[in-house]
C-alpha cells in the first residue's frame, strides 16, 4: 500500500505580507522580469552606485559643456572661413558627434580641440586639460561593455570602430604641449609642510596667549557640577572665541594622532566615538580612554567592498589614551573639553547619534548641528593659527589638508623619544595603508606613499648641507637621525661650551635677582593695599592634574608673536579683558539659513527659497532647526539678548510671507508673475518686494 502525503495546513501569505527575511529567502519578486527589464536595472545600478555623486555630477559638467562646445562651433564653420575648407573632417557631418557616448572616426580631433579650445584659447591650467582627458576616456570606455576600450582602430570584419580614442597620439601630444607650456609659465609649486610636535606646541602656547585657558576650563568644570549662572557674564564674542579655540585644539589634535586628512575628519559623528558613560575619564589614570571609528577614512568603502578580514574587524578603530607629557598633541584632553563644551554651552544636552563632532558655526554664531563644518573654514582655521605664531615658512610651503597625517606619521615613526619610535609595521596599520606599500623599498622606481611620507622625508634630512657653517655639526648621516651624537663622550670642547652658556645663564638670573629686589623695596612705599600676584595654574583636564602656564619645555613666551586682529581681545584701562557686549541668543531660537541643506549635504534650489520662508511663517521645521513657526514667536523672543540676533532676519522673513499670504492671498501664480525675481534667490525676492512697497508709499525710506 502506498503512502500518503500528509496535507498541509500552511496558509498561503501573500509575498508583500510575508516577513522581510522569508522574502529575502524563498518568495520570488513580482512584476516584469524579462532580460530586456533586467538589463536596464543593471545599467540604472550602474550609473547610480559606481561613482559617487559628486563625481557623477562634475563628469557630467564636463561632458555636456564639450558636447554644446563642439555643436556650436560645428553649426559655425564654413561661414566665409576659408582656413574651415581645408580639412575634410570640419565638413564631415559626423564631426558634430564626435564627442557623444558612442565615438566616431572623429572623435580624437574633436577631443584635442575642445582640450586645445580651454587651455590655449581660454589659458587654463594643467588641472583642466587633465580633468577633460579623463573624463572623456572614462565616458567612452563605459560606453559599450570592451568595445571602447583599449588601442583604437577600425574593425573591418564588423566594420565598427573599437577601442578609446582619448588614447590616440592626437590627444597625447595636445596634453603633452599644455604640460610644457605650464611648466614654461613658472606654475606655482607648493611643498607641503608636515605639522610637527613642536608647531604643535607653539600653537598651543598661541591659544592660551589669546585665551587663557583657566577660563574655558573653569568655565566647563562649573557647568559640569550643575552651576546654572556659569555663562550669566558670557558675552557673545566671549563664547564665539572660547568655541572656536577649542573646537580648533580638538580636531587639530585628534588629526595629528590619528593621522586624518581635514575633509575625513570633518565628518566625523557622535556614533562614531565610543565612550563609557560608566567610567569616569580623567587623565590620573594613564589607562583611561574612548575609541574612534574614522567610518569617512579614505580607502576604507574601498576595503568594505572587496570584502572584509578577519585581521580587518579591528582596523580603522583607534584608542585614544590621555597624553599629559604632551599638552599640545592631547587628543584625549581637548576632545573631551570640546564635546563637553558643545553639549553643555550650545546644545544643553547630549549629542545624538547622527550630530556631528565639529559642527558648522553660523555668521551669527549659532552651531549647527545637522551641518559639519567645511573644509575650506578649518584650512582658514590652519592659516590663521600657523600664521599667529610666526611658524617661519618659504614661499611656496603651505600647511594644507595632509598637514596633521604627515606630522604624526614622522613623529612615531623618527622624531619620537629614543625608544618610543614605532615599527613600519604599525605606522602601516595606523595610517591605513594598503599592505603592498612597505614592501617595494628597494625599487627605486616605485615611489608609494610610505616612501613620500617617511623615507623621502628622512633622506632628505640626512643629505642636508645647509648648516655646514655652524659650529656644532648634526653629522645626520652617521645615523639614524644622528643617533650617536647622543651617546659618544663629550670632549673638552663640549664642556668648555657648555661652562660658558652656565656661567651666562647664571649672571642673567643674578641681574634678574638684583632687579627683584629693588623692586621689593621700592614697593613698601607704595599703597598699602599693594600684593603680588601670582598667575594661576592651568588646569590639563577636566578633572586632572594642573600644569603651569607656560611649561618649560615649550617655545620661550617672548619668541611668540601678537595674534592675529581677528581673535584678538581688547584690554580695557583696568587690565581686564574687555570681549564686547553683544548678548547670547536664547537656547533653542534659531532661524534656518537659505538656502536650505539638506541632510545628504547637498542646497535647496535658491528658486524654491521663497517656499521655505512661507513654510517656517507658518508651521515648524525641526529638522532645521526651528521649534516653533516663525508667526507663533512672542514678542518677548524677539527682545533684549536675540533683538540684535534675530531681528532683522525675522523681519525679512516676515515682509516675504506677508507679502504672499495677505497682499497676494496665497496665489502662488499672481506672486511669481509679480516677482519674477524669486528665481535668483530670497535675498533678490526681498528687494524687489521692498522696491513695490516703496513705490505704493507703503514704506517710507529714511531720509
């Protein structure tokens, strides 16, 4: 007898029903799955996730200007020309489509034109040659699978043309001319300069010149025992400085340890930091530490996608350990002092998940904090403070964004205390470079990254000449670094020296006894009430040890110059620091900025700003920053500290929505129609609303 399947009593579920990992599993998709559909889902994929957006942007830029370039001067040959009668090729009719996806015969001499058209024509540099060149070359090889790739030549068998022909000589030699001609014209050549521990420390010495440290952390410490008057005497310019020096201290430092270019840092999130709330950080504790995970590193989306290790789950993750002997490149110190100051100053609460480290500071001086700070701030940031302590530098040397990742990786690797240099093996690991790029050294040809960074460096050390007049030689090439001057004997030349710079130093401190004690006894006949006083102490952490002001293994006080005018303070006839008087805006009041950003980075169209200021006139926007509509703010919102803040934008704001809600009754097309100005932005919308209301005498200029 045979068996009988047993019936089953499952329900059959609809696949939309079903759970997301059974229809990952076992439910088919539905809808049109013909090889037709499929291929072009391959080819959406492919425009949308093998480029990033900005490349896909700036090549498509690039393209459509040749394209356009090319038809319009096309359409205008052979008008009388007769230099146009001489090539074949202009009166091809094909020669107008030589720079589309699919290439012709024409292709390499349209291109060499529109390279030749931008650099000699329109004098541009070798920046814009090379980008025109690569672009194109790209665009062709994705054109059709292999057919446009490689040496270019006419198939006769399918009697189509192959290969790319960016690659022809045609094109080269056009590259090669626009190389020599920059090169000619004395192109400005720059050498990047690596930060090193002692710029470090200048800096450093430089920020507690313009801003005495004692007060941004008594400040902090106070806030953090729950002292609710700390900032009742912070004026504005006060906390705007005090942000800005510390935000500064914090990401130069976590660079210089981390070794990070500016635009990986600046992306940085409070998800990416992993710090123990449990555990109480302080820098007693040499083992105390929080964990950064640089998810924005450069190379690391490429490690992801070719699959990860297992040697690779813990790469990329780096513990920071407090560094008291080195105030000026503690990571640890002024990360915590920064995020401390932000949540308890700017936001009044902790940072969420997706709020970045070092947020954008508004012309108004409200951070934001859906928005990281641009590259082109902090490389001003750089400028400004290298150019405050009067690092000297040549004319072409420049501070830029590798500054920080060069610095560090010399300092671990040679310039480090006798013992605490690092292996090549770590500084690989540490920087992130990929494996194959400490195992060339001996090719000379190969230049790799590791190579530019420390063995060009320190080549260059060692063969340098230039101090062949002084009268203590270096002698840098009889060891690493000149390592044996440090352990050979001293001669008698050495102590006579050294006898001579004690016998100076000791009569400097015997004049500088002599002048305190006059002082002193001139002083008793001064005012009775009359005291010395002390510096304080500067405290290195929160809730650390204290260091002294200056210490003494830092540049010599006196060796700095003044700061810059722009964070300079004023000294009123007291002594006191005079920061002005401009009030604090109230926590939570913000007016979103126009045009709007969006949370992938990129601008609202300045044609639909007009939209954004009818939608916060009327109802709220949290994710930008505004709590509460903009006619729903009190009177008293808009008085005493954030009159001087919000007033004038609230205004604007305020005359634009008016103008579309009462005058025009909300028709949207009536006000376009009326203002065709809208579309160049808000700010050209108000003038011309401002220019109507003045020629119906509703507003009546100041004389």
């Amino acid at each position: 007898m045979g068996r009988t399947k047993k019936t089953s009593n499952k329900v059959l579920v609809h696949p939309s029903e079903a759970s997301p990992k059974k229809r990952r599993k076992g439910t088919q998709p539905t809808g049109n799955t013909t090889l037709p559909v499929i291929d072009k889902i391959k080819e959406r994929a492919k425009q949308q996730h093998k480029h990033a957006n900005s490349t896909r942007k700036n090549y498509g830029s690039y393209i459509d200007r040749g394209q356009k370039w090319l038809k319009v001067h096309t359409s205008a040959t052979g008008c009388g020309d007769e230099e146009s009668h001489n090539d074949d090729a202009y009166e091809d009719p094909t020669f107008r489509d030589a720079l589309e996806q699919i290439p012709n015969q024409h292709s390499d001499k349209a291109l060499a034109l529109f390279i030749s058209y931008k650099c000699f024509h329109e004098n541009n540099g070798q920046s814009t040659c090379d980008s025109i060149y690569a672009v194109f070359k790209k665009y062709w090889e994705e054109a059709a699978g292999d057919t446009y790739r490689g040496k270019w030549s006419y198939n006769e068998t399918w009697r189509c043309w192959e290969g790319n022909p960016a690659c022809l000589a045609e094109v080269q030699d056009v590259i090669k001319s626009v190389r020599h001609k920059t090169n000619s014209e004395g192109a400005d050549r720059t050498h990047l300069i690596a930060m090193s521990k002692g710029f470090m420390d200048r800096i450093l010495m430089w920020v507690h010149k313009c801003w005495p440290s004692e007060t941004y952390v008594a400040l902090v410490r106070r806030l953090l025992e729950g002292d609710t008057t700390a900032t009742n005497n912070l004026t504005l310019e006060l906390r705007t400085s005090i942000t800005c020096a510390v935000m500064y201290q914090a990401f130069s430092t976590t660079a210089w340890n981390l070794w990070t270019r500016c635009f990986e840092l600046i992306k940085l999130k409070k998800k990416d930091l992993t710090i123990d709330p449990s555990e109480t950080l302080s820098i007693k504790d040499s083992h105390a530490r929080f964990e950064v995970f640089l998810s924005n590193r450069k190379g690391w989306q490429r490690k992801v996608d070719k699959g990860l290790k297992e040697a690779d789950l813990r790469s990329n993750r780096y513990k920071i350990y407090p560094q008291p002997g080195m105030p000026g490149c503690d990571c640890f110190f002024w990360m915590l002092l920064w995020l401390a100051l932000l949540e308890r100053i700017h936001y009044n609460g902790e940072l969420g998940p997706e709020d970045f480290v070092f947020p954008t500071i508004g012309s108004n001086s409200i951070v934001h904090r859906g928005e990281h700070i641009s590259h082109d701030a902090m490389q001003a940031w750089i400028n400004e403070a290298t150019a405050g302590t009067g690092i000297p530098r040549g004319g072409d040397d420049s501070f830029t964004t590798h500054t920080y990742r060069r610095g560090g990786a010399q300092w671990c690797w040679m310039f480090a205390p006798v013992g605490e240099c690092w292996t090549l093996a770590r500084v690989r690991w540490w920087g992130l470079w990929a494996e194959n790029e400490n195992m060339n050294f001996l090719k000379i040809h190969q230049r790799d990254t590791l190579i530019r960074y420390l063995l060009d460096e320190l080549s260059t050390y060692e063969n340098d000449h230039s101090d062949a007049l002084c009268p203590t030689q270096n002698e840098a090439d009889g060891s690493l670094l000149g390592e044996h001057r440090l352990v050979r004997p001293a001669c008698l030349q050495d102590l006579q020296l050294m006898q001579q710079f004690i016998t100076a130093d000791v009569e400097n401190l015997r004049s500088d006894v002599r002048f305190l004690t006059n002082t002193l006894i001139s002083s008793r006949n001064g005012p009775p009430g009359s005291t010395f006083v002390h510096e304080p102490l500067v405290q290195h952490a929160l809730h650390g040890t204290f260091l002294p002001h200056e210490s003494p293994t830092l540049i010599p006080q006196q060796m700095i110059p003044a700061p810059s005018r722009t964070f300079n303070p004023v000294t009123n006839s007291t002594g006191t620091m005079n920061f002005g008087s401009r009030p604090l805006p109230e926590k939570g009041l913000d007016i979103p900025n126009l045009p709007v950003r969006h949370a992938d980075g990129s601008y609202a169209p300045k044609k639909d700003s007009w939209r954004y200021i009818i939608q916060h006139w009327t109802e709220a926007d949290p994710v930008h920053g505004l709590h509460v509509a903009l006619r729903d703010w009190p009177a008293e919102w808009l008085k005493g500290k954030n009159k001087a803040i919000f007033g004038l934008k609230y205004h604007q704001r305020a005359l634009i929505a008016l103008e579309f809600l009462e005058q025009y009754q909300g028709n949207e097309s009536a006000f376009l129609s009326a203002y065709p100005e809208y579309k160049e932005g808000h700010t050209a919308l108000l003038t011309a609303v401002k220019r109507a209301k003045k020629d119906h005498g509703e507003i009546i200029p100041r004389k």
